[in-house]
C-alpha cells in the first residue's frame, strides 16, 4: 500500500484543512497511508510527522487556517534543505508529497523534483495569483471576507460622508481588490495591473464627488501607494474627509465558502487519484470547471492572468475613465 | 434613445436587485430609458411600471428578494396575456423587454417573441436548472445559505447523537442538493436524478451507523419522499432518533454571495451591451466563464445537465455504494 | 485537590462547550481535577467519563452543540437511577457534580441532592425558561439566528406579496418569539403566554392587509396550532399566498454569539469558585448582571417569568389590538 | 399634535436607524409630527429636515450607519451655534429634540437646554462610555464584529505560529477590547484603566509563550501603544514573527445584533412616551434591563464605570498576573 505524504506551505488559505481531510478521506478509501508534515517543509527536513486516519482528520473540515501549520522554511530554500527533504522522503518510503500552497511552494516542489521525489501541488492561495488554474482555493473565501467588511466599513463612512481609502491584499495581484471593488460596488479600483498616479487617483475622486457621491469607496491592492500621504492628498485637495483602513488579516481567515470547499475535495480526491494513476510532478488546477495538470517546471516559470475583461466591464460600468 | 423594459419574474433569487441596478447603471452610461414593471408579466399586462434612473437603484444592490415583485403571472399564460402584453410594450415604445427569472419566465418571454417582441432573458433561479448557463444566479447564495444551516444543525444533532434527514429546494433538479451535501460533508445524498427507494436509503444509513458514525445527515432534494414516513423507518429500523427538517426559505433569501454579485453585474451589463448591438430573443448565460447566448426557443426545449462528475465524486468519496 | 464531575444534559445549547472549558481552566487554575462524563447522567450511571486538561479543551470554545454529547436519560429517572449515579460518583470520589442544562436537568439534580450528592446547576437551554436566571446560555444565539433567518424569509415573501407563518422553538415559553418578533420588525406574534383563537389571529392579518402591508409577517411559538390549518384559513379568507415555515433545528446551532460566550465563561468560572467555596445545590444565574444563586429545590419548582412589558411593548408598537 | 424633533450625531453607531424607526412608529401611533434634521446639529443649525412618515422609514431597519448622516458639527460648538439652533426650533414649533448620540452630542445638547430648548437624549456609541445606562446603542454590534474578526485572525495567526497584537476601537474606554478579548479567548488584554508599560506586556507574553502557547493574542484598547514599536520588540525579544491588526471602522459598520436592535427600538418609543408624558432633558438608559433617566446636566458631568469584575475575572481566568 502506497505512502503519501502531505503538507500545508507558504501563507495558509481557507480550505487547507478541508483539502487535507478530503486528501486523507480518499486514500483511507484506496488503503493509503498518509504523513502529514508539520510546517511546510520545515516538517519534511526535521522528519516532524503524524500518520493521519479518518478519525484524526473529522472534525477539521470547516477550520480555517491549518492545522499542521504553514509556513515558509529558510532552510529549505537554502543548499542543503532539498537534499535533507529528499533523503527523509525516501527513507520513510513515501510515494509521493502533495504540496497545498502557492508559487513559493511550487518552486520549493520543483527542487525536489530535481532530485527524484515525486509531487503533486494543489493551488491554496487567497492571492489567486497560480498559473496552473482559474482558481486558487481561498480565493472566494477571502473575497467575500473582503466584501463583508467593505459593506460595513461604507456604512459608516456614509454615515458621516467621508471618502473611504480600503486596501485589499493579494501580494502582486490585483484580483482580490478587482474582486472585492465589483462585488461591492466600491467606485474606484487600483490594481497594479494598471498603474496610476497619485494625480490620476485625485481625478477619479473628484469626478465621484462632482457626479454626487459624498462618500467614494476607493479600493486598492496592497503595496502600491503609500497609504497616509494618499490620504491627505485627497483630503486637502477635495476638502472631504477621508479614512484609511487596512483589511489584512481579516480576509484571510475564517471557515472556507462553498466554492473554497468544492474545490478542496476536488483538488484534494484528484491528488490521490492521479497518484494511485502514476501521475506526479504537476500542479493540478481548474479549468473551465474541470480539473486539469499542469507540469511543476512549467507552473513555476509561468504568470497567472489578471482579468483584464472583467477590470475593463468595472471601468466602464463605474465610469473610470482617467 | 432606446427604451429597456424590465422585469423580475417567477421565484425571486438573490441577485435579482443587483441585475436590475446594473442594467439602470448600464443603460444610464448608453442614454437608454429603463421602464421597470411590478411583478414580472402582470406589471406588463397591467401597464404598471416605473421609470428608474442611477438614484431610484443607488440602495438596492445588496438586497435579497426583488423590489419591483416577482411573480407567475397566471393571467399572462391564458389565451390573451401575451397579446395584451406586446400591446403594452408597443404603445410605450419599449425597444427590448429584459426578463429575470427562470424556465417558467422563458416560456412567457417565447410567447411574446411570437407576437414581434424583442426579449433578453437573464437566469436567476436558485434551482441552478437553467439550460443556456453553467451557472444561475441565486444558486451559490442559496447553497451557501443551506451550508451554513446543515452545518448549525449538525452540531445539535451530534450532540444528540440523532440522524439528521435534511431537506432542500431544488424543485426538479438536485443541484441545490448536491453541492450542499457535497460542501457541508454530509454522508448520504439523495437526488432525483438518481432515485433511490426506502430500503436502499435505510441501507445506507445502517452502513454509516455500522462504520461508526454516531449522527449520519442525510441530505435530500424536494418532493422525492415522505419526510415522515422516512423519519419513522429510520426510526424503527435502526433504534436511533431521526429528526426531519425542511431548509425551506431561508435558502432563498437573503444579500448575494460575490458569486452571484458577479453574475448579476455581467448579465446585467451584457443584456444593455446585446440591445446596445441588435441582439435579442436569446438567454444570456456563462459557459466556462465567458458570457454566452442561447437563443430563447432552444432554451425553453432544453435541459440543465446535472454535474453527473461531482455526483459520482460524492459517492465515492463517501462510500455511498447502494 | 478536589475532584469536580461536569455533564451536558438535556437539549443542547450554544455556549455549552465554552461552558465547559471555561470550568476546566479554572479548575485547573486552582488545582482541580475535572471528571466529564459523556451524554448527561447516562455516562455518570454508566462510568463513562474522561478527566480533562487545558490541552484537552483548548480548541472547542467556538463550537456550538456539545463535544460530550448531551441527552435525556431515561433510565435515570427511573427508580434505581440516582442511587446508581450516586454510587458512581462517590466511587470516584467527586466532590461536586456541574451539571449544564435546563429544568429537566435540575430535576435529576435534586434527586442526587437528597441522596446526597453535591451538584451546582449552570442555566443552558436556548428556551430562557429558567426561573434562577435572567438569561439562560444559549438564548441570545437562538434569537439572533432566528432573525437571521426570518429577515431571509421577509426578503424573499415581499418579493411575492405573501404572508409568512414563522413558527419559532421555545417549548412552553414564548421568549424566543417574542425576542426574534421584536428584532425583526415582525407585524403579528403569538405566545402561549397570551393565547388567541384562529378567528382573533384571522383578524390580526387582515389588520395588517388593511394598513397597506403586502406582506405581514406572522412569528408564533410551537406547540400552539395546527400550522397547516390556519396557513390554509388565512389564504381562503384574506385571498392571499401563505406559507408556511418552521425553523426548527437552526436556531438550536452554530457558534455561541458574544453575550452567550460571556455568561459561559461567568457560569463556568463562578460553579467553580463556588466549590471551593463550599458552596453547593444552587443554579447559578445572572440577575442584573451579576452573579446570583437560587437554591436547585426552589428552582424546579418555579417558573421563569415571561416579560410582559416588552409583550406589550410590542402590541403597542405594532398596534396588535386584538 | 406634538411636533418632535430627531438627530442622529457624532460616530454613527448601528442601531441609529432602528432606533429613528421606532421613534416615527411610535409618534405616529400617538399623531406626532417628525422632524428629522440631517448630519446632526448641523442640520439644525440651516434648517435642513424632512417630516417623516411612517411609510418613509419602512425599510431602514436593518441598516447599519445613519441614512440621515451623524457628525460631529464644528459650527454648533462656537459661539452662535446653540442659539441658531434654537431658534430654528423654535421657529418650527419643536416641542422637544431627540438626540441620539453619545458624550459630545449631551454636551450640545445641555447647551441647547440651557436657551430653553427640550431634549431628550439616547445613548448611541460603540464605545459604551454613557454614564447613563449600562449598555449603549452599538456596542454589542461593534463587539460582535470584533471578535469574528479576531477568531478569523487567530486561525491564520496559528497556523503561522505568530504573535498577534489586535488593536480595537473605543476612545478612551477599555470596553470593547474587555469583552472583545473575553469572548474570543484572547490570552493579553491591554485596557486605558490599568495602563502598562511596553515591560509588563513582554513579560505577559513571554508567560504566554512559555506555557506553551505558540501564538498568543493580545487584544488593545486604541491610543495607548506606538503599534509598530510594541510589535517590533516582541519580535526582537521573543524571537517569534509578530503582526499587528487595526480592526478599525469594520468594527462600527453593518447591520445591529438583537440586543442593539432591542435597545434602538426601547430608547426609540421611550423617548416619544417620556415627550407623550412631558418629561425631558435626560439621557435615556437601561439598568438593569429596565428603562431610567438620567438627567442631562448630570450625564455629561460622570463617567461610565469600567467593568472592573469582568476584568478581574479575564485576569484570573489567563493567569494574567504583571
């Protein structure tokens, strides 16, 4: 009976727990055994595991976060950590390693491809920024976090007619912002997709607040303008109060939605079965509503797209025209 | 400039406000007039309407159930409805007629096609049994919905160590069902495109009794048993309480998921985009994520193919074997 | 070191498992050591406990339901019941026994008491018909899924000019309805606590037609009429759609809302406090937010009082004038 | 027929609009007039209201924030602004203004009682800072959505192994954060009436981290700490990542619990029965769940107690001993 070996790596997304339980519930159905690494690959280099059952894993499906930690390891990534990983693999006998994570954790696979281990990735990442699939699992769960906490933040702001400055995360990607903006019908959307200037931003502003609006929502993907000097910007220059908040770590947590769900069973049952297939060395995705593989080297080396459609439609729909 | 007539019809779903305000936005940015009926048909028939601009739907979006009414219009569907119907939208000049609802709603908007009509439908069911769309609006609002109370009531029926017969809507489709069951970790589903009989049901929950489960849930589409007969076998014939309980309409209701944000924004903005460009007498839909078009003649002739894939998916996973 | 038992009993309630924990960590934070038997007195007859730690209950403070289950024993309350408990107890050397529950459960525990078994009740039961306390654990969740649920009904009943028929939990008690009534801006409530005929509830609804509501909302307690029967006798006299909605189990579950997570950390750390006090045979309640006790012989023996001034609170506010 | 005047000033706090609600039913109900001026003393001051009817309220309810806007109005607080309002009042025929707010709309309002002017004031502030009752409009709402925050934070936070340092609102008032950080487990609390220094909280999380806790929370009241500095040294000095979340205006915003819904709709008919009953110039409060007065000379002349139990007992309860 074949050995699998699982970990949860890079920054946690809602779902990894589901994912897990999803990966241990379909090898107990196959006769599998699963070792589930605690940390990342740091568990993998300090041979840190449990042997995980159906009992073990049935209450853990509605968590958010992860049970057996994620993290980035420094060693890893650095000369040696490969090889220890490697030689702790094979020596417990372990078939093949599913890596629940984003591009660090591919890049991270990929080195361990290299020296003959054989994995599968599963995109988990709240910044949907994967190549290998349309969506990455925590992605939903994030958005609809963020819109919650938009639609409330605007009450308020309203309430007092202030010009609200939301920032959302999403690393490199603006998807989350994109997302978040459209679903709650914020009026101005930043990504750094579509770099503007402060000057830009101030126009956009004052075309919602010449058009009637007394408290725009601007919302912008983390890491691209300095949040207080923007703030006071806008505040001398249209004469409108403005607050500035930062989402964070909100968004992040917090049970997984039904979309974030479907796909960790589906990411999840597919990883065992492509193993038990003789599949290995891919990223498995979603595309188009069925789940696809892409090659580890390959995802790696590849960008995800931003929705370009869907940024023009918010453009146009909210009149941005600067 | 055109004239847009609109209306909600049949069963209300959540995201029908959103729509209706995002093709007033749409409308307003083209010039377009929107003439918006009261309770779908009848407001057609009854020349009851109101004419909306950017300000009258500036609250609406996040609202469940639909501020004009929905609603079957019986009157609409006897011999002089549709003709009444046409007659109306003539005299006002209305240019398309953009219809929200269902299959129900396509068969009314084909009658009026036959008559020189020009109609856009939008599909925004809960039921998820629409042909032209992978996906209708309302349903994800509705799953999530249901999610959440299998998962509340979960909770008590395992502190009571009861089996739980859980009942969604669905009307003809097992699609509300499914993903609940599939996105709630429930352990025995019963859809009507697989029907099942009582004794293969009773089989099913002794084999989860028998594999250590203390409180199996048994999740099953509408209108395919007698809830009470069920509950008192199950009773009987495994020794353990057995509680029914209807979702009924709670899973209706209620502000959108982002999901379904989406959807409304894209069918709305698409419908005002199609009359924008000569095209109607179709249902929008998504297919793999881009907006498509059906012609309504086929839609009302078609199908909704049930995820046969994800079904197999949950039988497997839960080893649901009889 | 004093040994303490704690069971759950009776129906379950939201803050049951905080309860718990709250209990363990005081325990432990005075040396203690904690017996939980599993489901109620049926694990004290039966010797079926596990003593816990701080790690043991670290993560079950959010969960609604109970982790040790919590059900009515039969046997119990049959002849030889107490005396086994009894036995059992004294075996073990328990010095007091926490039982978390209702009136049924105070019940038992006097038995225990005149057998001379030391026992501190701690109010949980979402129906707030306890006389020791102002509030029982549980309650608060209760109403507010409740009006959850009912504002998703009202969203998707308006959207079809329907009168809805919104059958809350309580037992004898018209606490939950009345609270879920008030908190949702419902038009029409019934309580045990003021029965009215069918022929007066009639009235009440065409009351509410009268003044312009399309749409009245109906909350009533269980257990007070044949819903099916006055569903249809509303339909047949105001000419209106009615339905018909239970919401039963959902409002039973979930995670416990803030003030129910506060009177479980106060009962469980007071029943605590309270023993090494040499305190004992009380239910502990909260009486104008502080902690109080009354004697568990008195309070078996006197019923809780419904609030009359907010009943008539809201029949002024809602001119219910029948 | 009585005309009654209505403000909503200072922070918006949810439940304003439930409570605007009540007070036009109830007026309603006994053939007042309502005058709802917009944005606080401001709209006083230029005259700027809307008579309100019943039928204009019908849907405000659940809202959070204040569809008449609440601010702070720098104008009022000079030399003219209290005489300018009261003689528009008086102008109009107010027989009595409601104000709902908190301190600094009684300390407005005892300048407007001192020219002969009847007010009736409602406590309304996140911040539960009122002398004059135990709980203000708001509050349940912000600590609500303060810890679903907090347990979405830890579950990321633990499954990074981080240190997390929360910051909450509440002026000057430890409130939020005492009952934030009791009901969402927090290990450190850090409130404005039991100041520490940047040593004791190292102390306090070095205990944490000791006793094995491998991600403690600490939950503090705003304005006290340099974030950025208190976070830096924790990492410095513990050797463990730390991340520092302001839950900011998410606290303030969305839609009221029942108790906030309870108390809005209490002050709201209170209010229009103490005018129906010529009582005015006081604070409305609720003590010990029963309506009382307090009059505003006094009101904006005491402070709210802090809970000082409630602290002790978070203190013993996580062995917070420094």
């Amino acid at each position: 009976m074949k050995k699998i070996g699982v970990i949860t790596s890079g920054g946690d997304a809602p779902g990894m727990n589901a994912c897990l339980k999803s990966v241990v519930d379909m090898a107990s159905n196959l006769g599998y055994t699963v070792y589930a690494f605690r940390r990342g690959y740091t568990g993998v280099i300090n041979n840190d595991y449990v042997i995980l059952n159906r009992e073990d894993v049935s209450k853990i499906f509605n968590l958010g976060g992860s049970i057996f930690m994620s993290g980035r390891c420094l060693e890893f990534y650095q000369l040696s950590g490969p090889s220890k990983a490697a030689k702790v693999l094979n020596k417990l006998g372990i078939d093949t390693l599913i890596a629940i994570g984003g591009n660090g954790t591919y890049n991270g696979a990929n080195e361990l491809i290299k020296l003959g281990v054989k994995v599968i990735g599963i995109p988990a990442t709240i910044d949907n920024d994967v190549y290998s699939t349309d969506e990455s699992m925590g992605f939903d769960t994030a958005v609809n976090n963020a819109v919650q906490m938009i639609i409330n933040i605007q009450s308020t702001m309203r309430a007092n007619e202030r010009v609200a400055l939301i920032e959302t995360m999403g690393r490199l990607a603006g998807d989350i912002a994109l997302y978040s903006a459209m679903a709650s019908e914020s009026d101005i959307l930043l990504v750094p997709e579509d770099k503007k200037t402060e000057d830009e931003i101030l126009e956009l502003v004052k075309d919602e607040i010449e058009r009637g609006n007394s408290s725009p929502t601007v919302v912008l993907a983390e890491k691209q303008f300095d949040l207080n000097k923007l703030n006071k910007r806008i505040q001398d220059e249209t004469g409108k109060e403005c607050r500035s908040i930062i989402l964070g770590y909100m968004q992040r947590g917090g049970s997984p939605t039904v979309n974030d769900r479907f796909l960790a069973i589906r990411y999840g049952v597919s990883a065992v079965q492509f193993i038990s297939q003789g599949i290995s060395n891919v990223v498995i995705g979603v595309r188009d509503d069925r789940v696809v593989t892409t090659p580890i080297a390959d995802a790696v080396n590849l960008k995800s797209n931003f929705r370009a459609d869907l940024y023009g439609l918010f453009k146009e729909l909210h009149r941005m025209e600067h």
